[in-house]
C-alpha cells in the first residue's frame, strides 16, 4: 500500500463492514491482516454498535462526522470514531466531541494515517475535543500536536477483594489456561474470609441506604445528580435513556447493578452502576454523589461487589472521588489515558481542577465498542 494515495473523508453508511472488519483484526485479533471482502465473517452485533454510536446517536451534529482513510482501491485503511457530547457550563451550551476506536490497517506501512485522521478530527467544529481511551500509540500522536494526557482523568482504580480469586482473573488475561485454576483460587479465599473478613466502612457513620432500581430510575437519578458538577452534559429523558441502554448491551463486563441512594427529601444523593460477575472483576462505569457522600457510596460499592461474589472491583478515576478510593485501600495504575483540548483554554479549568464530568455515561465508555467481545 505504499506510495498509494490516501484520502481522508467523513464515514459513510457503506463504510461500516470495512470499518467493522478492521476493528476485528485490530482490537479482537480475527485473523491478521487481511482486507474487506475476504471472506472474513463479520460479527453482526458488531456492525449493529457502530451503527447505533456513530448514525443513531441523539446528539449527532451535521458538521461533526466520524473520520475514515481510503485508499486508491477504496478500501478502508483506517479509522477515527467521533462521538458528540453537549456540555453546559456557566450559562453556555458547548459542543464536544470525543475521539475513540482509532485504528490503521498495517500502521508501520502507513505511519502517518494516524496523525491525518487525528488532525482532521480537531479541525472539526467542536468547542472541546476529547478522549478517554487512548493507548500509548494514540497518546503520542495526541502529544506532538501539543495536547499531553491529564493524569488526574487518565488512573484507573482497582479494589482488590478476594486476593486469589484476583490474581488468577489477572493471569488469565495472559495465560488463558490459568481459569482451571479457579476452584483453588475460591478455596483460598474462603479461608482468608475465614482468617479475617474484609471490612469496607471507612470509619464513619454510614447515612445513606442503597438500594437495587431500574436503569430507568437511575437514570433519572443521573438527570439531579449532574448538576454537583461545573462542567455537566446536557441530559435529558430521550438522550439519558439512550446512553443508557447502549452501555447495557456491554454484557461481556457482567450484569448491570444500578443502585440510588436517596435523601429525606426524597433527592438523590448518590447514584452508581457497575457490572458484576461472580468471581471476576467487576468494572464501575458511572458513579456520581454529593461531594459528602462520596465516602459512603465508594462503602456500597465495594461492600455490594464483595456480597455478589466479584473477586475485585475496578473503575476510571475521577478527581474527586480519589481521596475516597485512596483512603479505602484502592490501588490505582495506568490503562488507557485521557487527553482533552480547547480553542478557548477556559473550558478546561473545570476538567484541571476536577469539576467536569466528561467520562464514563457522560464520556464514551458507555460505547459497547469500549471492551465489548462480539462473539456472534
């Protein structure tokens, strides 16, 4: 493909199987290197997903457009999925857009497609130009063009709950025959359990009651619980619901536990959603509460994933829930990092000083493409 004219050009309805197979080979490791009409099968969950995130979604705006390089032959040979986001801060309506499932067919032939697809999304009519998943390959292209990750926004947290029952989830990551380790690792954590119990209060009296609802009701719980923030998507019913029943597809994480606390007057206070898996890892998608109730919903959180029987329970950082994770034995590292730039560098101070919420539901994580396995 060398020496070949590339063009980059706004993603169109034909495109989506081309694209769908190169997310087959470059994040699922479906057969290598190969180019569309193969003969490789195509996942039909998948094609459905990249329809719903870049055609369907609510807030899509004619001038913001997913981003693909075609070559001479018209094949797809790269990709860049653009998703739209309003924002509402101080009294202005913002229009964001976050960047994800980047990708190049054969990059070390094709070395600068990357960087293309990258500056053509910038140059879009976004007011704030965002990712909350780039790997380290991305992050470097993000870097030379002047915009470094912020690490508040870039951790991951983990709490570890049953340390061998984690420690084998861990390994088979890597050394897929490690699951016929996994009655051992349950033996082994029942004695520790034995030994000494975990215990998940952080010392204070606990207020709030948690308690199992709806995704409906949760969301709705969401629509009050934004406002905590300076920063805060422009939610509403229609656009909440849809968010919400995309990220539900994300079964290959678990099942959705949603759970609301309540105040005396009835207002949420605090509000979470993981996916639980009984002896895995559970992973927290969206967690939002009043800044006091931070320490009692981090409790809940790791109190209701131990009773349901995860080995751990993980999540992305948010700067202001991260003195209640460290002061609870949560450990944090590096996965994938988040990287935002603005024409206007007033709309960042909210997101340096933590008062933004632009991740998980309110970010693009709720996208099945972010971990999903598509195994049909």
């Amino acid at each position: 493909m060398s020496g070949q004219q590339i063009i980059i050009r706004d993603f169109e309805a034909g495109d989506i199987e081309g694209v769908a197979r190169m997310f087959q080979r470059t994040f699922r490791g479906h057969g290598g290197r190969r180019h569309a009409g193969d003969g490789q099968k195509i996942s039909k969950t998948l094609v459905a997903s990249i329809e719903q995130s870049f055609f369907r979604h609510p807030w899509n705006e004619p001038g913001l457009h997913s981003k693909v390089a075609v070559d001479e032959a018209g094949r797809v040979v790269g990709f860049i999925g653009v998703t739209p986001a309003r924002l509402e801060f101080e009294g202005r309506s913002l229009l964001a857009a976050f960047a994800g499932s980047m990708m190049v067919d054969d990059p070390k032939a094709n070395p600068l497609i990357g960087a293309r697809l990258l500056r053509a999304f910038l140059a879009g009519p976004q007011d704030i130009s965002l990712t909350e998943t780039a790997n380290h390959t991305a992050l470097g292209m993000w870097q030379k063009l002047g915009h470094p990750l912020d690490p508040a926004y870039s951790l991951n947290w983990m709490r570890i709950l049953r340390p061998a029952s984690t420690a084998l989830q861990l390994l088979e990551w890597r050394v897929p025959f490690a699951r016929l380790l996994r009655p051992f690792g349950r033996i082994a954590d029942r004695a520790i359990a034995v030994i000494r119990r975990p215990s998940f209060g952080g010392g204070e009296a606990r207020r709030l009651t948690f308690r199992d609802v709806t995704a409906e009701e949760f969301g709705r719980a969401m629509l009050v619980l934004k406002d905590v923030f300076a920063m805060r998507p422009q939610w509403d019913a229609q656009s909440i619901d849809w968010l919400i029943a995309q990220s539900e597809q994300k079964r290959s994480f678990g099942y959705p536990e949603w759970r609301v606390a309540y105040g005396p007057d009835g207002r949420p206070q605090a509000a979470y959603v993981y996916f639980a898996k009984a002896g895995g890892i559970g992973w927290v998608l969206q967690a939002l509460s009043l800044p006091a109730r931070a320490g009692e919903m981090v409790e809940d959180i790791f109190g209701h994933a131990y009773n349901y029987g995860c080995a751990s329970v993980r999540g992305a950082a948010h700067p202001w829930l991260t003195p209640a994770l460290l002061s609870r034995k949560a450990v944090f590292m590096g996965r994938s990092f988040y990287v935002v730039h603005a024409r206007d560098k007033a709309f960042l101070e909210p997101i340096k000083t933590g008062q933004a919420l632009i991740s998980g539901i309110a970010g693009e994580r709720w996208m099945p493409l972010v971990g999903d396995t598509f195994d049909d």
